[in-house]
C-alpha cells in the first residue's frame, strides 16, 4: 500500500476517533475554537479533494469504477450535488495541463490560495468565479489577475452574497460606460435554465436574454400577452395574436381579464409553444418518435381519474391535464402487438427501431434503462440490448431497450464496459439490466428512477368499482379501455395533436 493509502485509511480512523468525543469538558472557548478549527479543516479538503478529482480526470480513473465521464463519476461516486460548478472550481484553481504537456499555473491562484488554507469555502470560490466570468473579454490580462488578487482577499472576510455585491462595483470600475462589452460577453452569459418540477409539479424557468431574444420577446408579449389574449379560464378568449382578433370579443375578453401581468406573460409563452408544437415547427420526427406531448398512463389512472403520467421528454402531468388535452383533438386507437398490422419485429432488415416500437419501449421504461440514469426518453436511442448490432443483434422490440448516447457507447467487452441482459423474474422481469464486466460479475441493476410511481403501487390492490367518469372523453377512453384491454398488453392512444401513449 502506498503512503497516500496509508494516511486516508489513519485519517477515516481518526474521523471515527473525533466523530465518538464530545467537547463537554472544555470551556466554551474551547468548544467555540474547536468548530473553528474543524470547518477550517473542512475548506482545506475541498481543496485536496479538488486535487483528487484532477488526477481521477488526468489518468480517466473514472472508468475504473463504472463511469462514462467524469461529471458522472462526481455525481453518482462522490455524490456531488453541482458536479459542472465543481468542474469549473477545479479547472479554475488546480494547475492545468497544456496542449504540449506542460502543467500551466492556475488560473485563480488567489482564490486557490485562500481554499487551501481555509480561509474561504467552495460558496466563496463559487462567488468569486462568478463574477469573473462577467468580466468583458475586452480587459487585458493584467486587469483580470488583479480583479482575481481583490476579489480573493474580499473573500476572506464577506460572505458569498457580499462578494456578488463587491463584484457589481469592481465591474462597473473595470467598465464604467459600458464600452468593453461586446458581442462575445453576451453570448457568453447567455442561458435559460428549466428547473425541476416541485411538489405541484411546477417548474421554474430562469434566464439571461441577450438584447435580440429579449426584444423578440416583448414583441411577443406585447402582441400574446394583451389584456384578453390566450387566457385558458375563458373560453371567449381570441388565441394567437391580437392582430387576428375580433375588436368586439376582445374588449369583452380584456373586460373579463382579471389576470397579472406575469400571468398573461405565463399564458402567452403557453400559447406560443403550442402553436410550435401543433403547426409543424418542430418537423416531423426526433429520434424516431413525432415532436408532440406523448405521455404514458395505466387504465387504472384512467379509469380513476388520478395519478402522474409521465411525458416522453421527462416531466409529470396530472391525469386531469391528460384529459384535457385530449379533449382538443379526435383520437383513434392504435393497438400494438398481435391485434395490429404495425411490424414491431425486424430482425436484420433495419437498425433504426421504429416509431411503434420507440413508442412501446417507453412505455416499458419511460427514460434510460441504465440504472441510475435520470435522461428522459425523448433524449434516448434504441439500444441492441440482447446482442449488439455489430455482432448480429436484432431490430425486434423483445431485443432493444432505450439508452442516452454515452450510455450506449459505454456498452462493450472491455473491463471499463457495461454489458446489458434481460431480467428473468422480480418486479424488473423483462426488462434490460445493466452491469459491468467484472470477474466475479456482478448484479444485473435495472434503472428505477423512472418508474418509482409503478415500483410504489405494484402490490396495491386495483379498485374494483371505479368512481363515475367526469367528462365525455374520459367516458369515452375508459370505455374504450375496458373494450381492448383483454386482447393486447400494449395500447397506444394517439391524438393527432396531443399523443398519448398507455402502457397497460
């Protein structure tokens, strides 16, 4: 063993020797010295670990352990929160390898400083490269390294609030009219990020528009967003833009509008994705499935009027925002498996699997089927599962599982390589496990992230008396439902605007 796994293994001693004491016979002095000290320790190894993570990406030791990337093995190894933020903490602060070899000075040898003496914390470094990523790149280099040397030394004693504050004025010295930034500096900061769903499914969008989107954008809300626009609690409202309205009835919608105005602007960019989605904006097909909302939901959920469906590209619709939109459009049922004239089989014919079958592989799985992976199915490819392609695998639907594209490139024969195989029996049974090519090997692992509504109620008993319909199409679908389901494991609703997929 070499010293370095010597000291971590007297280390995670030590930790266990501290973490047993208590600070109860000192003063508190002491005891207020000790928490010092201790998260002084603390900022210290962010900066060793940092180090750490370096050498892991120099020599690609993550693929020893099962990762595609890096970033992966931040996230599910080190179990890192923000694995892109720490990446530019560690790219900012450790010294880098040049295009020839030699190893270059950090390019925050202030902060770095500060972060291995523990003087400052990771929300700190975080702070300070934030504001130095608003610097225009119009500044010279000189001007960068003394911006870094005042915003290190802020560090050591604001918090990381205070430091984005300094930052705003150290900016406006650095540029004081404006003149330096150019185009460069906004496409840079560009970004518009899409949260996670809350517990009302909810999402919350942020963004930072350059000076065309955002001008683009109030010519949209001044024209969708009007007073009586494309408001969805008024059935009388004109949709589209106003251009295109009544005069009348839209005076009568806008007498009716009691909407703010971040309301109408919610409404507009609704209405305004919904004529991109319905008018052919989005082309025909991305990755073998139409660009529409196509979602996935049980008979019981139907039937129940209750429950999540879950959207091919990933996010949760409540079951009554279904039948909504399904109310929009004409359905027709199309039934797979022997009960249609689809061909879900191919064998060598073709590689790329077909709309039908990418449709009954969601329904399966809903997203990647690596264990652990949380892509959405809409970012997916059809995976040979039994049998590689290269090696004689079949297009057939019982033959492939959906995999995101690092994934799918990580399947191979090499040690570092996954190998994927049909589960036999459990909850799991039929569908495609992974594991990796270890002797001994070890345990198929199938990917639950996507399914853990299904994994919750698979031993809850069905409702035998379902509660009366509460709206004509669901009447419709439920009857339907009960018509079909006898005679094929897989049924697919399809609206020509609104899809819906159905596992049964």
């Amino acid at each position: 063993m070499s010293d370095l796994v010597t000291k971590y293994a007297a280390l995670q001693s030590l930790v266990a020797e501290i973490a047993a004491e208590t600070a109860d016979a000192h003063d508190v002095e002491t005891v207020a010295q000790l928490a010092i000290d201790h998260h002084t320790v603390v900022r210290q190894f962010e900066s060793i670990g940092n180090q750490r993570i370096l050498e892991v990406s120099d020599r690609d030791a993550h693929r020893a352990v099962g990762c595609v990337t890096v970033s992966e093995f931040l996230q599910t190894k080190l179990r890192i929160t923000h694995p892109k933020k720490r990446l530019q903490a560690v790219q900012a602060l450790e010294p880098m390898h040049a295009m020839t070899g030699e190893k270059l000075p950090p390019v925050c040898p202030n902060t770095a400083r500060e972060l291995a003496a523990g003087t400052i914390g990771p929300d700190h470094v975080h702070a300070v490269l934030d504001v130095l990523a608003k610097i225009p790149a119009a500044v010279d280099a000189e001007q960068r390294a003394r911006a870094e040397q005042t915003l290190a030394e802020f560090a050591t004693t604001l918090t990381p609030r205070e430091i984005g504050a300094a930052g705003v004025r150290l900016l406006a010295h650095l540029d004081p009219d404006g003149q330096l930034t150019d185009d460069r500096d906004r496409a840079r900061n560009r970004k518009l990020n899409l949260g996670c769903q809350d517990s009302q499914l909810m999402s919350k969008l942020t963004a930072t528009l350059d000076p065309i989107t955002r001008a683009l954008f109030d010519v949209v809300v001044a024209k969708w967003a009007a007073p009586g626009m494309n408001n969805p609690d008024d059935d009388q409202s004109p949709k589209g833009d106003h251009g295109d309205a009544d005069p009348e009835l839209l005076k009568e919608a806008a007498d009716r509008d009691y909407r703010s105005q971040s309301q109408r602007n919610h409404d507009a960019f609704k209405a305004l994705l919904e004529a991109a989605v319905n008018g052919g904006l989005l082309g025909g097909s991305h990755r073998g499935l139409p660009p529409q909302i196509i979602v996935s939901i049980t008979d019981a959920q139907l039937r129940e009027h209750a429950g999540v469906a879950r959207t091919v590209a990933g996010s949760d619709l409540p079951i009554s925002d279904v039948v909504k939109l399904a109310a929009d459009a004409q359905p027709h049922l199309a039934v797979f498996s022997d009960v249609t004239n689809e061909p879900l089989f191919f064998g060598r014919n073709r590689r790329l699997a077909s709309q039908a079958q990418r449709l009954m592989a969601f329904a399966q799985y809903k997203g990647c089927s690596k264990d652990d992976c949380m892509t959405p199915f809409a970012h997916t490819e059809m995976h040979h599962a039994e049998a590689d392609w290269a090696d004689g695998g079949l297009t057939d639907s019982p033959h492939v599982a959906p995999a995101c594209g690092r994934h799918n490139r990580a399947v191979g024969s090499e040690p570092h390589q996954w190998s994927t195989e049909k589960i036999t029996e459990g909850p799991d049974r039929g569908r495609y496990g992974w594991r990796r090519n270890t002797d001994p090997p070890e345990k198929l692992r199938a990917n639950h992230l996507h399914r853990i509504d299904e994994l919750l109620h698979q031993d809850s008993p069905d409702i035998v008396e379902p509660p009366p319909p509460v709206s004509d199409i669901e009447h419709q679908l439920a009857h339907l439902a009960a018509e079909r389901l006898p005679r094929a494991p897989r049924i697919d609703i399809v609206w020509p605007r609104w899809p819906i997929t159905w596992a049964a």
